[in-house]
C-alpha cells in the first residue's frame, strides 16, 4: 500500500469521527442496555452477545469463547498483512453493586473505536482487532487471555476507563492474591485445651507477622487482606481457619520478593502453633503493573486535545489499584487512559459512580473515548514511523519480550 498523503489522511479522519457521530445514538443505547443488565465476572452473556451481534453487523470475523473463555472475544476487520491494533473491551459488573465501575462504558467505546476504524479500513494496511475480555473485576480474565496467547500478534492495545478526572495514565500495582489455609485440631477450647491446635491463633499470628514486616518494605507496598473463616464456636479450639490477602508493589519483582516475605510470615506462624499451613496463589490474580506506553499516551493525549478537552498526564498523588490491562502492557505497548464521568470526588466501585456511568456524561465520555482510540489506530496504522516508535519505546523497556 502506498504511503498514505497528508489531504487522505484528513479525509480518513474526517470520516472517523462522522461515524461515531452518526452512530452515537446506537452506541448509547448499547451502553446503557449493558448497564441495565450488570452480569458477574465470566458470566457476561448478555453483554458478549450484544457486543458480538453488533460487530458481526458490520462486517466483522468473530470469534466467542476465545481463551477457553466463554465470554472472551475477538472480532477483526481488515488486512492480514500489516500490523494489528488492538482495542480491548470490558463489560463485567460488580456484586451488589451493578455496573459500578462503568465497564459499560468501556465495552461500548471499544465497540464505537472498532466501528469508526472498520469504515476506513479497506484504505488503511493492517487490521483492527477488538478484543473482548471478561472479568477484570478480580477474575483476571486478560492475565488468563494473555498466557493463552490471545494478544500474539497485537502490535499496539489500548482501552479506556472512566474516573472523576481526564487522565494519561496512572501508576497501577503489580498484585498477587494468596489464599491461607491453616489445618489444626479441634479440642474442647476449656476442659481440653492442651490437646487442641489452633488454626485461627496461626491467622492472628500471620497478621501481627505481616505488620512487623511492613516497616521494612518500600512505601508502595500494599498488603491487606480478610479472615474468611476464623472457626466455628467459642467453646472449640478452631481445628481450620483461613484468610486471603492481596500483596501489592509497583513492580513484578518486588511484588514477587514480598510475596515470598508474606508466605515466610505465614509459616513461621504455623511452626509457631503447630498447625499446617496449605497457600494458594490463582494464576488469574497475577495482575501486572501497568506500563503506560509513552508515544501512545502522547497519541491519546493529542487526540483529546484535538477533541477540546484538557486532562492531567498523571494523577495529583490518590492511590492506584491493579489492573488486568497491566499484564496486556507486559507483552504489548499499551495504554490505558480515564476520561472523566463524574464529579471529582466520586470514585470507582460506589453507588455514585454507577448512576454516572449511565448519565449523560457518561455517554459523552464513552463517545470521546471512542473518537479518540479510533484516531490514535488510525495514527498507528496510516503513520508506520509512529508505530514503530511505539514499539522501540516498548522494546527498551521489556527487553526480553
Ligand atoms: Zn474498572
């Protein structure tokens, strides 16, 4: 394919953003149909098979139960030869409390991106590949598409999620979910004590371990967790009890060097009252940090400009979480920007949010994400020195990639 001149490229951009005006109703339709219907992590039926119908509408080749994933999906539109763009969906809701965290909107942004490229894309080299991944509410579905090897072959991921704030890119922690399980022996708690081991006493014990340990760890260390059984009646030594905990830092490494800290912890805790300890780390509670790719982010930023609006490159000091999107940043360049549906103040996960995420504001928020992921593909895929920036970035910093 030719190189793509200055007058087509505008023109291609100009036909973008009149496909996301035109289907802007539809897309907020589709968007608060999901928010109505909030479907736990890897049980999104409704929410896939909209999002699926309505990319095999246009055109696209869809793939459903991607990953050996039920609710995991892909759908492609364009040229084999050339490099892939990926636009990563979400659409999980959480327990209680709906669509909460507006995974709505990010699904349906992803939808209005890959739309908005597909009409141009027959002019462009490469492919667009939405890339539709259950269960970021602690499931892990992207940690689960990513060691199945879903995202080979992407040249460059993006998503959006909303906040309170327009935002580039936070700092997200690398995390690890263990699971704690201590086995003792039950005994009459008052006429028998002396036969008993005590389960629950190695959770206490676990505990006042971890907050010796935590004046000799890094600041960005997070470590907090839950007795999730801490035995049955006062009057017996608990014989089992457990706790699970996430240990967070903002690396891999360290996050892995205090995880072995914590399991120390645990089993000095064990020896101490005799009781068996038996941890679990799911491989889908692996949630990488982020690595906010530089040149997409300044992509990302460009196009929001473009569009009018002002944002922060990074956040004014709160506290991050974990993110499955991290581990797509491991392998691919990546970014993962917020657009702003809420008044400042409200967060993520609170009743607050949830009405947000269906609110005006939030469907304007989803239609600019939309615009602006599908400028930053169609910068990827018509300017080849911008990709392959991108991925020299990527490439100095995950060498062994
Ligand atoms: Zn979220």
């Amino acid at each position: 394919m030719p190189p793509i001149s200055a007058e087509k490229y505008a023109e291609l951009e100009r036909r973008v953003l009149a496909a996301i005006d035109r289907d802007a109703a539809e897309l907020t339709e589709i968007s608060l149909t999901i928010h109505a219907n909030p479907e736990l992590q890897f049980v999104e039926r409704k929410a896939a098979a909209l999002l699926t119908s309505k990319l095999e509408a246009r055109g696209f080749e869809v793939q459903r139960g991607v990953a050996e994933l039920e609710t995991a999906f892909v759908g492609y539109a364009g040229d084999n030869d050339g490099p892939t763009i990926g636009i990563v969906a979400e659409y999980d809701a959480l327990r209680g409390l709906g669509h909460a965290c507006g995974h709505n909107l990010i699904g349906t942004a992803a939808l209005g991106a890959a739309w908005a490229i597909n009409e141009v894309i027959a002019e462009l080299p490469g492919r667009v590949r939405m890339i539709g991944t259950p269960a970021e509410e602690g499931g892990g579905g992207k940690v689960l598409m990513v060691n199945r090897g879903v995202f080979k072959g992407v040249d460059a991921a993006m998503m959006f999620h909303p906040l309170d704030t327009n935002l580039l890119s936070t700092p997200f922690l690398a995390s690890n979910r263990i699971k704690l399980e201590f086995f003792g022996r039950a005994s009459h708690a008052a006429a028998s004590p002396e036969l008993g081991i005590n389960a629950l006493d190695a959770v206490i014990q676990t505990y006042n371990a971890v907050n010796a340990l935590r004046q000799h760890l890094r600041s960005d260390v997070r470590i907090h967790g839950v007795i999730t059984n801490g035995g049955q009646a006062a009057n017996i030594v608990p014989e089992y009890a457990s706790a699970e905990f996430s240990v967070r830092a903002a690396d891999r490494p360290y996050s892995n060097e205090t995880l072995a800290k914590f399991v120390r912890c645990a089993e000095a805790a064990a020896m101490a009252t005799g009781a068996t300890l038996k941890y679990t780390v799911e491989e889908a509670s692996r949630y990488d940090d982020l690595d906010s790719n530089p040149i997409m982010q300044r992509l990302f930023g460009e196009k929001l400009t473009r569009l009018g609006i002002d944002y922060l490159d990074k956040p004014n000091g709160q506290g991050s979480g974990s993110t499955d999107m991290g581990n797509v940043s491991q392998v691919v360049p990546s970014i993962h920007p917020f657009l702003k549906i809420a008044e400042t103040g409200v967060a993520c996960h609170t009743n607050g949010f949830r009405e947000a995420a269906a609110s005006p504001e939030g469907q304007t928020a989803m239609l600019n994400a939309a615009r602006a992921m599908a400028l930053t593909t169609l910068d990827l895929l018509a300017k080849p020195d911008l990709l392959r920036e991108t991925k020299a970035a990527f490439a100095a910093r995950h060498p062994n990639v």
